[in-house]
C-alpha cells in the first residue's frame, strides 16, 4: 500500500473508530459517499448517507462500545479509488459475545474528500 494510501485508509479508520464509540450516526454517515451501499451485520442493503445514519441509528445503544481494526490491507485501485479489507474486532462490554466480522470498503475521491462508497460485512467464520 502507497504512503498515501496508508494516510487516507488510516485517516478514515480513525474518524470511524471514534463514531463508532459514541454510536454518532450523524459523524458515521458523514464518512460514506453520497450514492454509498452499505451491507452491515444485518441482511438489508442501506443506500446513501441516509441509510449508513438509519443503520447506525438502529443498533442497540452500547454502554461502551469499541472496536479494532487488524490485519488491514488496501490497493490504490486508480487515482480516486482505494480498496480496504480488514478484520474487524466489536468489543462491546460484555452486553453481547464479542463480534469479529471481514470488512472490505471501496474508498473514491468525491467532492475532493476520500469517501467510503461501499462498506461489506461478513462472517469470520467459513460458511462453504
């Protein structure tokens, strides 16, 4: 992964960690593209900023919820596009199991900012 890559993914991880520990849908939403898909731990599609903030605005209200990114790849797919996977680890206090999920995200330059334009969660656990 380019440094500028690294900056950018890592820039988007960060503001995504911190809205993710206050649930702030608002701060969430605001990291995802106009015209973002969006499939999270349920079976819906959320489309747009719109659906990102119903998304976020639907999950139970965590005491503490935290969450770790490991095992972070990314490639510059083209000069506004990146591609992201990692493991995602949700700690969340105990109030239910633990979560680890793959995510990917296709990351593309709008408006002159880097925006997540499709978000992809998934089971850690083989499912073939």
């Amino acid at each position: 992964m380019s440094n500028e890559a690294d900056a950018i993914v890592f820039g988007i991880i960060a503001r995504w960690c911190a809205g993710f520990a206050t649930l702030d849908a608002t701060a969430l939403s605001s990291l995802y593209a106009r015209n973002a898909f969006f499939f999270g731990s349920n079976p819906k599609l959320y489309r747009g900023r719109d659906g990102v903030a119903d998304y976020f605005n639907g999950l139970p209200r965590w005491r503490k919820p935290g969450v770790v990114f490991s095992d972070v790849e990314a490639a510059q797919a083209g000069p506004d596009l990146i591609n992201m996977a990692a493991t995602i680890s949700f700690d969340l206090a105990g109030e239910r199991p633990d979560l680890v999920v793959k995510m990917s995200w296709v990351i593309v330059r709008e408006d002159g900012d880097w925006k997540i334009v499709n978000h992809h969660a998934s089971s850690q656990a083989p499912l073939i």
